[in-house]
C-alpha cells in the first residue's frame, strides 16, 4: 500500500478528499490558483480549458458550494478564504512534484473509481 498521506500530508489529502471531484476539479482549481484575478463565464473558463461547458457546470457548482469559486452575475471567480488559499497553494504546489503528483492521481483516481486500490 502506497502511503499517500505521507507523501501529501494530511492538509493536503483532506483538501482533495473534501474538494477534488475529478481531474476537470484539479484543473478548475490550478487554473483560478495560477490566475486569482481572473473574472470569467462559463464559456471563458471552457474556452481556456479546452472544455465544453456541460463539463464545467458541475465542477463550477460543487467549487461555489465549497467556497472556492465565487459565481454571481453569471461570472466565476476565486474567492477562497486565506486559509484555503494556503492549502490550495500546497495542492498546486504537489502538482509540480512528480512523486507527489502520481500520489494526488492515485487519490483522485481512486476517488472516482473506488473498488480500485489506492
């Protein structure tokens, strides 16, 4: 068994755990952490992400319903509280990392698929 809290840490793993849906979740929340100024519709979002809009919606409501993304007006933007700022920071941080990056797949994966082992 992989120890993918000790390669994450546990602010980490939580943060996924709580907010990270999907891979489209992981890009949502590097894209708006990497651009914090960044005010965008739905369609803005889509056309920098390369995805169609019937994928972002979901993402976009579960982000909002957590407190990451902010919508109002038909506009996105980020709007996390410091705190999250910081854990998110951290996430995107593990992204960089190959050995951290493989272990937040293997999380996510087995978010989305969960009779496959961790």
């Amino acid at each position: 068994m992989y120890d993918l809290e000790g390669v994450l840490g546990p602010s980490v793993m939580e943060f996924v755990e709580r907010h990270v849906r999907s891979l489209l979740t992981w890009d949502i929340l590097v894209f708006f952490h990497r651009n914090p100024d960044a005010v965008l519709d739905v369609n803005g979002l889509a056309s920098r992400l390369g995805r169609r809009i019937e994928e972002l919606e979901p993402e976009i409501e579960a982000l909002c319903a957590g407190r990451i993304l902010q919508c109002a007006g038909g506009l996105i933007r980020y709007k996390p509280t410091p705190e999250l700022r910081e854990t998110i920071g951290g996430f995107v941080e593990a992204c960089q990392d190959r050995g951290r990056r493989l272990a937040l797949i293997a999380l996510v994966l087995h978010k989305i698929n969960p009779q496959q082992p961790a």
